[in-house]
C-alpha cells in the first residue's frame, strides 16, 4: 500500500513540532508500506525555514519506505491573519502540483489543521480515484470563531460549508479525540474512527535524572514547572507569567518555557517589564531531545484559554508528559481532564486562574511524595491505553482495511 499524506505542518522526529504523523508513518513502513509526504519547507512551529539536509532538493528520502517531498510555502506565516491564510493557500496549490507527480498512489490521507489542505486531499484523491481519509486534529473553523480569530460571518458561514463538504466527501474521517465525534458525525461524516493522541513508551524513561539539561541551564536545585509547545494565542500562557509573579518570592520554583509561536516575543518582553528573574524562555526543541527535557522537569504544564470547545481536545503533550512519568498541572478542563483525574495522574485547575495554578505549583513542591505517584499513574496509563506502537497499528489496520474494501 502507497499512502500519500499532504500536511503542511510535518514534523520529522529531528525537527521541533507535533510529531503524530512521523510516528504514523514509521508504523505504517514497519507493515511493509510506503508513504509519501508532501510538506512545507517552513515550521509551522518557527515560522523559519526547516533545516533540510539537501536545501537544493524538494525530495527527501527519510525512514526506510517514507519520502518527505517539500512544496513551496508563502513564508510570512506568523506576520498576521491574512499572511497565514496566504501561507495556507500557497501550500495547498502547491502540493496539488508536487502530488500529481506522485505514482501509484492507493490511498491519500489528508490532515486538519490547517484545513485548507484537506481540500487538495481531496481532490487528489478524486483524480486518483483512491480512498480520502481525513484526520481531524481541531474543530476548525469552530475553534478559531470561539477565541475570535474568525469574526466575519460570510467567512464563518464558508469555512463552516467548507467543513461539512469535507465530512461528507471523507470515505473515513480519523479523530485524535473522542470529544471530536459528536460533530464530525453531526456534520455529515460517514464513518469515524478514534485514534487518540498517544506516545512512545520506549522513547522516555521516567528514571532518567534530566541533569545536563539542568546544568546547562542553571537550573540545579530548582523546582521546574515545564511547559513545552506552542507559544500562540490559545495556549493562554500570559496566565503563566501571572502564576509566576505571584511565587515570586520562592526562588526555588522556576517556570521554563520551551517552544515557540508568535506570541513568544509579546511574552517575553511581558515577562521582563514583569521582572520575572523565575521564568526561562528556551527555544524549541526536535522530539528526539525532548526526554532529556521532560527528565529535567518536577512537574509539566499543559494550559489552553478557558473556551469551552476546548474541552474537547486531547493535547499530544499531555500524554509525552506521562510518558516521561511526570506529574501534570492541566489548565483545561472536558476529556483530557477526564483522563487525567481519573487516573490521578495530576493535578487539574480551571483555565484561566493563576492563582490556582499557583496554588497547584506550591501542592507538588510541598509534596514530593504526591508528584512521584501521579507521575508514575500517568507512565501507567500510557503503557496500558495510549502507547503509540499499539495506536500506530491499529491506525494502519484501519487504512489497509479501507483500501481493501476500495479493490472489491
């Protein structure tokens, strides 16, 4: 089986951002199948160009049976809305273009967000005569009309007709979360499947002691509140530097950032006019590096803006975080903090309140004994439930079950 993946925002396992995809596609290899990827040469994460190991190719060989094909991107990404939308629409005709090149292709897996993408997915498949799977990640557009990103209502209107037309064309549509199937199945999708956020249980090692990482950034002796991730507008980390101001006075809680996103800038100069000396911005980071990051940390952040849609996601860092045995401070609430409490894997507070998520700090420093066992009850949840070789197969049965159906 060929499968061909159009995502924009790919990240390989060396390179920082979500790297779900990578992951799927090793799996998928690992069966014996081959996948293409059609992605941009610019981090959806950075906003800079990726560090390609041949900047004159548009062709990268990668894993055994994965190639990475790059497509021209409008590079403005995190100037404003209308650069990124231009960003969104340069790559989807672009990799229409580079696609067509593609031979023997039997299914075509398309990705959101950004939905713009899905489209040529689509289409492609259409011209393929292959199966489309669509994989949700968000409710866009409905995520970006909640936190007033999208306000226009003619654009709200053909965003939302852009969405259900998707559903409905989607021989399968694949949700990383059980909060998304109400409305993907509400708005016309046929078939819907479940394959959650999950991580690589052999990749973190909750004993691993994080020294370097602490030395290298005079952070010994420090109680470290991580966040790794993106640093943009839904990820509500002003909230953060809020909680920060008011531990102020314990020196020995640090709260380090690392990511990046194009509120990081805003955030930073924040956080100086602030004299937070206890907070530490660090650039991001490839997946290979981040156990080494996570084994530095005495407890990790996952936060979102209190938007009650939110509440449907499953964060992909949440369950790194577990895997690494690490106690999580979860400023979300719905399935994720459904997950978390009852596997008493962490400590949950409402979004949008520093002063519980202070509060939530000072509990772990407090307890240490509290922290190791919510640590190793989420490294307990993952080994059993979300372990990513486990999901990667199930994933692939899923596709390889599709394109047989497709031959009869």
């Amino acid at each position: 089986m060929h499968v061909l993946l159009i995502h924009q925002a790919f990240a390989a396992l060396d390179e920082p951002g979500g790297t779900r995809h990578h992951e799927l596609s090793r799996c998928l290899a690992a069966r014996g199948h081959s996948v293409t990827i059609i992605a941009s040469p610019i981090s959806y994460l950075t906003g800079h160009p990726i560090n390609l190991r041949d900047p004159r190719s548009t062709k990268q060989e990668g894993d055994p049976g994965i190639t990475v094909r790059r497509a021209y991107t409008y590079p403005a990404f995190h100037r404003s809305f209308f650069h990124r939308v231009i960003s969104f629409l340069s790559f989807m005709i672009s990799s229409f273009f580079i696609a067509l090149t593609v031979p023997d292709v039997d299914l075509v897996w398309g990705t959101s967000p950004p939905i713009f993408q899905a489209g040529t997915s689509w289409l492609l498949s259409a011209v393929r005569r292959a199966p489309f799977v669509l994989e949700v990640r968000d409710l866009w557009p409905a995520f970006a009309v909640e936190v007033g990103v999208l306000r226009q209502p003619l654009l709200i209107r053909a965003a939302e007709a852009y969405e259900r037309f998707l559903y409905r064309k989607a021989d399968l549509v694949i949700v990383n979360s059980p909060g998304f199937i109400d409305r993907v199945a509400r708005l016309g999708a046929r078939q819907v499947e479940v394959v959650p956020n999950g991580s690589d249980t052999a990749m973190f090692d909750p004993a691993r002691d994080g020294n370097q990482f602490r030395q290298e950034n005079n952070l010994e002796g420090k109680f470290i509140v991580l966040y790794a991730g993106a640093h943009g507008l839904s990820n509500d980390l002003g909230v953060v530097l809020e909680a920060a101001s008011k531990l102020i006075d314990q020196p020995e809680i640090a709260f380090v950032l690392v990511g990046d996103g194009k509120e990081k800038p805003r955030l930073q100069a924040r956080a100086q006019d602030m004299g937070l000396y206890n907070v530490l911005f660090l650039p991001p980071v490839p997946k290979i590096n981040m156990p080494d990051v996570l084994a530095a940390a005495d407890a990790c952040l996952a936060i979102l803006k209190p938007v009650p849609l939110y509440g449907t996601v499953y964060p992909n860092k949440v369950f790194d975080y577990m895997a690494a045995g690490r106690p999580v401070i979860l400023a979300m609430t719905g399935v994720i903090r459904s997950l978390v409490e009852s596997a008493q894997s962490g400590v949950a507070v409402d979004p949008g309140d520093p002063h519980a998520l202070a509060s939530a700090v000072q509990h772990l420093v407090a307890h240490p004994e509290d922290a190791l066992k919510m640590g190793l009850n989420g490294r307990r949840l993952i080994q059993e439930r979300f372990n990513r070789q486990v999901l990667g197969d199930r994933f692939a049965q899923i596709l390889e079950n599709l394109v047989e159906s497709n031959k009869v």
